[in-house]
C-alpha cells in the first residue's frame, strides 16, 4: 500500500479538497494546504470564485484562513502545498504571496504540484515575494 503521507501531509486529503473547488467559471481546480508551525496541524483549502470575480478566493488563502481562525494571530506557516488540474506547476497569485508572507518566517517553504503530483517545484516563501510588505505599530 502507497504511502501518501509526508510529515502530516496528505495527498489524499489534498486531492479531496480539490474536489471541493467551486469554479463554476475558470474550471481551474485548485486546493492548498498550509502546515502551522506552531500545531503541526496542515488545513486543507480550495478556491471558492464567485460570479463577481472580484470576490472570489484562492485555495491558499482558504487554506490560510482555516489555521488563522482555528490557531489565532500568532500562527505561523511551516510550509504550503498546492496542486491544481494543471499539467505544469502554478505558483501563488500575488494576493496571496502576501497574505500567506504575513503568516510565514525565513524557514516557510511553498512546494506545488502538477496535476497527479508528477512534476514538483519548491520555493522558500521569500523567493517568492522577496522584501514583503510588513508593518508593526509598536
Ligand atoms: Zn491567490
């Protein structure tokens, strides 16, 4: 029996949460996870459009959100996964390299899939948004 896990990973999970994708518009399936530091826990999310568009939210952040809102503020991400219906890798649009930025550190690593996990690119999370915005009121 194939092992689908990797340090709490699960390639099955993602692939449900793929399958949960509401694209009724760009049919572009996507799903992420995103492992908290701090639990060791790994959400699971899927992108969620919306007939405005505008309003439609990526699987990272909906990922993102579910260990923020379970974990509170001081959640930081370990590493984020994704995977789409793509034959290439995707990387995060730039909404969400800034959202996910705010909840990372030097050591958060962004690793994605192509459809059926058979390519594999990995990023640490400042190569891919390299001086992020950050801003403290202390
Ligand atoms: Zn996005």
């Amino acid at each position: 029996m194939k092992d689908n896990s990797d340090k709490g990973f699960s390639k099955d999970e993602l692939l449900r949460a793929q399958s949960n994708s509401y694209s009724p518009f760009s049919k572009f399936k996507v799903a992420a996870a995103v492992k908290s530091e701090k639990s060791g826990k790994t959400y699971y999310g899927c992108n969620v459009e919306n007939a405005t568009y505008g309003a439609t939210i990526c699987a990272e952040r909906t990922a993102l959100v579910k260990m923020v809102s379970e974990e509170g503020p001081e959640a930081k991400i370990e590493e984020v996964r994704i995977i789409s219906i793509s034959d290439e890798t995707i990387s995060p649009c730039g909404v969400c390299r800034q959202s996910l930025y705010e909840f990372s550190d030097e050591k958060t690593t962004v690793i994605s899939y192509s459809k059926d996990f058979k390519m594999e690119k990995k990023w640490m999370m400042d190569e891919l948004l390299p001086d992020g915005f950050k801003f403290s009121i202390d």
